[in-house]
C-alpha cells in the first residue's frame, strides 16, 4: 500500500472510531463517567467507544491502534495487537502499584 493510500486509512479509520466515542456518549452521556482497565494497554480508559474484540475490551485509542494495524496488514488478529502491547501494559500496571503504594504511605502518615 503506498503512503498517500495508507495515510487516507488512517484518517479514515480516525474518524470512524471517533465518532463511536462520540455515538456511545450521545446514547448513554453516563459512559463518560464509566471506567475500565483496558486489556491492550492497561491504562484506565472511559468506556465510551470501547470495544470488545472476542473476549478482550478495548479502549477507544486501542480500537484505532487495533483497527488501523489490521486495515495497513500490520497485524492480523488483535492477539497480535495484545501481544506487541505487553511492555505497556506492565508499565502501566506498575506504575499503578507504585502509585497505590504511595497513597497508602502517605494515608499511615
């Protein structure tokens, strides 16, 4: 695929996931406030367009990550996408225990 091909995909792909954020807040404004642990890159996400990909949720960022990659032939599952997303997500992870850790010292003193 040649880069000014590759480039409309993205930007295709851009708008369409962010207008699924933006269709979930229309029907369900209490999406915003919802929250989960995304599986691809561990970061807390709102739940507004989200997406599940077989049995992993995905926030509204990976959605793009994961559909962009598959559109370009980068990856082809989002296995792949979970896979190559590890080391974020354990630095994610990590970082969320340290900070955890740190509210706890600072709550005992």
């Amino acid at each position: 695929m040649d880069k000014n091909k590759a480039l409309e995909v993205v930007k295709s792909l851009q708008e369409a996931v962010e207008q699924m954020r933006i269709d979930d807040l229309e029907e369900s404004p209490e999406s915003a406030l919802e929250t989960f642990q995304c599986y691809c890159c561990g970061q807390e996400k709102e739940k507004a367009g989200s997406m599940v990909y077989q049995e992993y949720l995905l926030c509204n960022d990976c959605v793009l990550i994961a559909e962009t990659s598959m559109a370009l032939g980068k990856i082809s599952n989002i296995e792949e996408l979970i896979n190559s997303m590890e080391d974020k997500r354990l630095e994610t992870e990590c970082n969320l225990l340290i900070e955890e850790q740190k509210n706890q010292n600072n709550e005992k003193n």
